[in-house]
C-alpha cells in the first residue's frame, strides 16, 4: 500500500468513523438495532442514506449490494406526501 493510499484511509477513518468500509456501516447500523444480513456489502457507505432515526424497521437481507446514492427509509414517507395537504 502506497503512502497516499494509506493516508487516504487513514483520513476517512478519522472524518466518517462509522462509514470508513463497510463493515465499519454495518456493524453501527447491527448496533442500533437494524438486521443486515450476511454478505451484504455496502460499495461507498459515505455516500449511502439509511434511515438512522428508525434502525429497528430496517432488515435488509443476505448477500445484498447496495451502491452509493441508494436511500434507505425506515417509514413509509407519507409524512412528506400529507404535510403539503395539511400545512403541518
């Protein structure tokens, strides 16, 4: 490994602790209460959406590849449909 390719890593470990690799992501997601299943691997975590508020109603299942951009919602996102409607 290359002195900027360590640097690099060693950057992004400091600036996005729980999002460095992704089994830095799924283990904080396990520990707040989501279900990942095994081989699931997360391509660029720090540019991945989950849900963090709701982590108990996220499962996502076995062998799962999920890439950068990808929004993962714990609800069902009415909230954001209905407030236009009602004003609230």
């Amino acid at each position: 490994m290359g002195l900027k390719t360590f640097v690099r890593n060693v950057a992004k470990r400091i600036m996005y602790p729980n999002r460095y690799s992704s089994d830095a992501y799924i283990g904080y997601l396990n520990r707040g209460g989501a279900e990942i299943g095994s081989g699931t691997f997360f391509y660029d975590p720090v540019h991945v959406m989950i849900d963090e508020g709701n982590l108990p109603y996220i499962k996502i299942g076995k062998n799962c590849r999920i890439t950068k951009d990808v929004i993962i919602l714990g609800h069902d996102y009415s909230y954001a449909v209905l407030r236009p409607v009602y004003h609230r």
